[in-house]
C-alpha cells in the first residue's frame, strides 16, 4: 500500500527505499517502484535523489550507521572483535548490503566515520599506516565473507546434528573416514558445527598482533 502524501525529502525518500531493499533485495528497488510506495510519480523523486546509484549509496551508508561503535578503543583488540560482530549483525538484517558494499566506492558520512574509527583504533594501539591498512582490509574480507556464506548456508546452525544424522548413510565404508567421524560427532551432539563469527576474528586479531610487534609504527 502506498504511504501518505506527506511532503517529501531526502530522509523520507531513502527510508522507504531502505525498505524496499530489505522485503525485496536490491534489484527489486526501482525509481518507479519507489515512487508507488510513496505515493508519487517516479520523476518526482528526482528533486531528492540525483538517481538510483544515489539512493544505493544512501541507503548503504544507512545501513552502516547502524554498525553500533565503542567509544573510547583502549584496548583494540576488544575495539576491533566489537565492531566485526556488530557489523555480521547489521548486514544480517540487510542481507542485500554486502555484496554491493563489496563492489561500489563508498564514500557516505557513516561509512568514512566507520573506517576512521577502525584506523584511528590501529594506529593508537601501535599499528604502522601500512599494516593498519592491510589489518582493516583483511577484517572486513573476512566479516562480508562469513556474513555471506552465513546468509546463504542452506541448514540452519539449530539443524546442524539432525542433518549430519541424516547424511551418515552416505559415508559408509573407509572412502572418507575424516568427514565420517566429523559427522559422527556433530550428529551426536559431541561438536556444534560452524563457530561463531569471534573465532575467525580472533585468529585475525591474534595474528595482526604478532605482525604489530615486529613492525616499527610509522
């Protein structure tokens, strides 16, 4: 149903694109569609947003404003393990967001405060500008990786044991003996399957660590 005739805006017109995106995915978000949900002629919208590569960089930037930030980065590893869930989280909701904050230069208000945040945070804590780089870019592969494989797993984490019991019959025999015990143990209840996003970032972090202390911070 279309909303209200209420005087249109910038805000008003992204929220509802932001919507759209969320029930629909990105490529169900058209000017024309836009414009029915608001209520008014797509040309209109013009006088608010240059264009559609407009509202995605509005919407996207919408999107990592709500990547929830600490304060005051004492301790950077905490910092940094803090913002990468947070970040799995938001783009859970958002499961359009990812791919293309992957494949566009953004450059919003939200997103230059996010990275800002994150280099400020390495650069305090000892990291070169260079490793500090190298150190944001590997942490961000490594959350829109996990987010996407986690978005698109087809077994969610509370069916993991039932569907490797399910799946035991397929490895009889000696063929695959290491999948065969894994999967043993997840049907039995003996290993929850995949960990959570903090394992991987651990190991991240953990590493980054290591490279920090053999590498002079210039």
């Amino acid at each position: 149903m279309p909303t209200s005739r209420a005087p249109l805006s910038t805000r008003r017109v992204l929220k509802a694109a932001l919507a759209l995106a969320d029930s629909g995915g990105a490529d169900s978000l058209t000017m024309r569609h836009l414009g029915r949900e608001l209520g008014v002629e797509a040309m209109s919208l013009y006088r608010h947003v240059a264009n559609k590569d407009a509202v995605l960089a509005g919407i996207l930037d919408m999107v990592v404003s709500e990547i929830d930030l600490p304060e005051n980065p004492q301790d950077w590893k905490s910092a940094m393990r803090h913002r990468g869930v947070a970040a799995f989280r938001v783009f859970s909701l958002h499961p359009w967001a990812p791919p293309l904050l992957m494949s566009r230069t953004n450059t919003g208000p939200s997103m230059l405060r996010y990275i800002d945040f994150t280099l400020g945070a390495l650069r305090g804590a000892g990291f070169s500008w260079r490793l500090a780089d190298y150190a944001w870019n590997t942490m961000d592969s490594y959350v829109y990786g996990y987010t996407l494989r986690r978005l698109a797993f087809p077994i969610a984490p509370a069916d993991y044991a039932q569907t490797a019991s399910a799946h035991q019959h397929l490895l009889a025999g000696d063929r695959y003996p290491h999948m065969a015990e894994l999967t043993r143990q997840v049907a039995d209840g003996h290993h929850p399957g995949d960990p959570d996003i903090t394992f991987g970032l651990d190991l991240i972090l953990d590493g980054l660590e290591r490279l920090r202390d053999t590498e002079p911070s210039t």
